[in-house]
C-alpha cells in the first residue's frame, strides 16, 4: 500500500535533509534505548540482555486502522514468544512509534531506531510511501526494514530494477493481486467490459489499474473508462453521474478504505449496482461504517486471509486473539502477526552463526523457505518478496460471505 501526494512527497524530502543533518538529538514517541547490559559490537550487534526489534507503523492519521491492527498482531505474536522463553533464553524488546501516517516522520523515527534504539530490525511501516521512505536509512545503517502491507511493485526493487538489500515483504505484491483480480473478473464475473476508478495521489491505485488493464484486455476485456480522484476527496457525485450513463459490466476500485467506502456508497445511491471489486486496502471496519450495509453487496475484493478459513493454523489464531482482544482479528492483524514471527525466526537462524547483527538478520530473512505463516505458507524469493497464495473476498450486507483462492497466472 502506498500514500503519496506532493505534500508527502516534500515532507520526505525534508525527511531525507533531516536525516542527514543527524537525528541522534532527537527524542521520539516511544520508550526505549540501548539496555545497560547490551554489548555493542557494530552499530547493531546485540550480544547480550533484551533483543531490541523496532515497530514504525501508522497508529494515527490517514490510515490508523492499517498501523493499529498490525501492531496488535505484532504485540501478540511478541508475547507469545516471551513467554515461550525468548529467543535462545532472551526477551524480545519492542520498541513502539507512531508515524502518523507520514513518510517524512516514518524515515525520521526508523533512523533514531537505527542509530539511538541500536534495533536489530524494524517491522512497519504498513502502506509503501511510508515503507520505501525508510529504505534507504535501512541500507545506509544495515538494519532490514519488514513490511506486512507495503504492496506497491518498487518497494523491494528500485527504480532499476535492483534488489533493494535491506528491505523484506511478507505480503504480495500489486502487479499479482491487480492480475488476479482481472482473472477472477474475467472468468467468475464473466466481466468483458470494466469501469476503473482509481486514487490517481498514490502509487498504490496507480499501479494496481495498470497491472488490472494490463491483464483485463489481455484476457479479452475492454476498458471502458478511466476516472480518478485523489486522496482526501469526499464528494464523487460527478464521476459517479459520468460512469451512471456507461455501459460496463463491473467496477474495479483501486484505493483505501477512507474514499472507497464514500465511492461504493454514493454508487449504490445512484442505481449503480454491478459489481464493485478492489484491493487489500478495502479491509478495514471503516469500510462498512462509511458504505452502510446495504451497499456492500456485490463487492469483492483481494486479500491475504480470511477468518472464514476453517484451517487449524487459521482457527487457532482467531481464537487466541478474539481471547486476547475480544474481537475478530483482521487481515492487518494478522499479517502484523506473521511479519514479527518471520523476524523473529530469522533472528533465531542469524543467532546460531553466534555473531547477532542487523546483517546476519538480513541473510537469515533472505534464506527463509516454507515460512507456516496464518496468512499462508511463504518462502522469500530472489527479490525479497514473499510467495504466496491470494484469496477475493466477498461481501454480502457488509460481512465477508465467500473467500476463494484467485491465479495470478
């Protein structure tokens, strides 16, 4: 996922100059610091006491509900560990930021993590503006940075096509989910012609509409028609009046919850009733407050997990976590679950080499194969990205009612 915007784009710029002017004088929003009983032996070797793990995730702003349910997951997963005593005998030290949803302020808090926290790794931030923000910090002071969300194409690789060294995805990517979401269009909607309404202010709806025509009209669908909006728009009344008059058979929705929700809702309020499919970034309970049941009816959408799941893996997280915090987990919940344990199993694995540094870490994230994660087995490939199975969701009064393997083929 990605916020990007020229506001956000200067406010990363102004990160970056922040950065290199130095941020060891900053005070952050979080606790910790380097343990008494720590040895340092580089800028991230953790010999001995607690083994300090960073999460910079979006619990305010724009997106909280992305950061909030993913630290939840974090927080679970790290409870669990410590109280199956650790990793080799020691406690795992979180240490907790808020971004705000700011990729000015997600670069500034991961590098004080980095250079003051002396963190072995960062979970976070969720959406890929933030994320990539982070990324050169984390080549720069050679600390992995692990995003359960961040989906946009460029995060892991750069503009050339280079493997980014230091920065890791546990989710897919939006050239697969925009590609499975045109496949499931095109053979279980039997959908030939395709409206497509897109946050033209992030590289997150940008990129998933052009994987979606890309695979749409590849399989013999036309694209009628291409509106945008962008971030923050609330009132959609005249691109909805332009499509009302369009013949098309669906919908595809490439935003977050926040216009999403307004979109679907103003649609079904004009008599636009064919089906409405969109990203991982429909999951979110804002979704259903902002729509109204009613008009989450024919809506679908990808995603990593689903509580209707009925494996044992699946079942047994949902349960310990409605016991932890009396409600039903979500898909940030769970990919915030998944990404600390990978890290977690990495730091094990980079622990029996016996030298514990953020690029033992690295190598160790790198390695990993056959990952039993609850949003589903991974390994990570070549371009640390992981490889995994992609679900299409669908709604019915608002409720998730089917969840069915998509091909990304």
């Amino acid at each position: 996922m990605n916020i990007s915007s020229a506001h956000k784009l200067r406010g990363v710029a102004a990160g970056l100059l922040v950065a290199g002017l130095g941020l060891a004088t900053l005070t952050g929003c979080g606790g910790g610091g380097s343990s008494p009983n720590t040895t340092q032996t580089g800028d991230t070797a953790q010999a001995t006491g607690p083994i300090k793990i960073g999460v910079n995730y979006e619990q305010s702003g724009a997106v909280a509900t992305y950061g909030q349910d993913s630290v939840d997951g974090i927080n679970m997963a790290i409870d669990e560990v410590n109280a199956a005593g650790g990793v080799n005998g020691r406690q795992v030290q979180l240490i907790t930021y808020d971004t705000k949803s700011d990729p000015a302020e997600a670069l500034t808090l991961a590098t004080k993590l980095m250079t003051q926290d002396k963190v072995l790794a960062i979970l976070g931030p969720a959406t890929s503006g933030s994320f990539t923000a982070t990324i050169p910090a984390a080549n720069q002071y050679k600390v992995p940075v692990i995003s359960g969300s961040a989906t946009a194409d460029t995060v892991t690789v750069d503009s050339s096509g280079n493997v980014q060294p230091f920065a890791f995805r546990t989710c897919f990517s939006d050239s697969l989910q925009g590609t499975a979401a045109a496949n499931y269009a095109l053979s279980t909607l039997n959908a030939k012609n395709a409206v497509i309404i897109k946050d033209n202010s992030s590289d997150y709806g940008k990129g998933l509409a052009d994987n979606f025509t890309a695979a749409f009209t590849a399989g013999g669908g036309n694209i009628v028609d291409q509106e945008a909006y962008v971030s923050g728009d609330t009132d959609f009344n005249a691109i909805l009046t332009r499509v009302r008059g369009m013949q098309f058979d669906m919908i595809y929705l490439p935003g977050y919850y926040n216009e999403a929700g307004l979109i679907i809702k103003a649609a079904r309020d004009l008599g636009i009733n064919q089906p409405v499919v969109g990203p991982d970034g429909f999951d979110s309970p804002d979704l259903l407050s902002l729509a109204g049941a009613s008009a989450l009816n024919n809506v679908f959408f990808t995603n990593h997990y689903s509580s209707l799941d009925q494996s044992d893996k699946v079942q047994s997280f949902i349960t310990a976590f409605k016991a932890k915090f009396n409600k039903e987990p979500s898909a940030f919940n769970a990919l915030g679950y998944d990404t600390a344990n990978f890290v977690v199993d990495a730091i094990k694995r980079a622990s029996a080499s016996g030298d514990l540094t953020g690029e033992t870490v690295q190598a160790a994230l790198a390695a990993t194969k056959d990952f039993p994660a609850v949003t589903g087995t991974f390994s990570v490939d070549a371009n640390h990205n992981a490889v995994k199975q992609i679900i299409m969701i669908s709604l019915k009064d608002g409720v998730q009612d089917t969840a069915v393997p998509v091909t990304t083929g």
